[in-house]
C-alpha cells in the first residue's frame, strides 16, 4: 500500500512534520512514527494506513505503487532502482 520512504518523502515535498501528518490523518503522533520505522512497506492497521494515505493525497501528493504510471501532472519524484555499477576494464 505505502512503504515507510514514501511516507517520509511526501512528508519532505509537503515541508510538514510527522506532527502534522499525524493531525491530518487524525491519528497519533506515535501511530506514524511507527509506522514511518517501519522496514518497507507500511505494517499496521488497515484503517490507520488508509487515513494516512488519503491525507497525503489530500494535500497534493501522489503515490505511485511499483512500475505503475503516474498519471498525475505535475513535478515529482519517483525512486527506481540503483544502475549497477560501472564494470571496472
């Protein structure tokens, strides 16, 4: 559904805290910082997941799940997967 960088980096686009994060998905502060120490993708309950993404989306952000197109407009970032590194000759 949503990993812990997503969280953090639509945090960072937004310029907000995870204090208001938390206000804005109506949960506890220490409900998203859980959440956000989490490795990967996002474990906790449905319904707390859910309020967290529809706040992020409310504010402005869209989240793309894996090799799915944006469909948004707008500037963005997207993280891909690292080129491996260069072959030594």
């Amino acid at each position: 559904m949503i990993t812990s960088a997503q969280m953090r980096a639509a945090r960072a686009l937004l310029g907000i805290d995870q204090k208001t994060l938390a206000e804005r998905a109506g949960l506890s502060l220490p409900t998203i910082q859980r959440m956000e120490a989490s490795v990967g993708q996002v474990r906790g309950v449905v319904e707390s997941l859910t309020r967290v993404v529809a706040a992020l989306e409310a504010s402005g952000v869209e989240l793309i799940g894996e090799g799915a197109p944006s469909l948004g407009a707008g500037r963005g970032v997207r993280l891909r997967d690292p080129a491996p590194p260069p072959g030594r000759g």
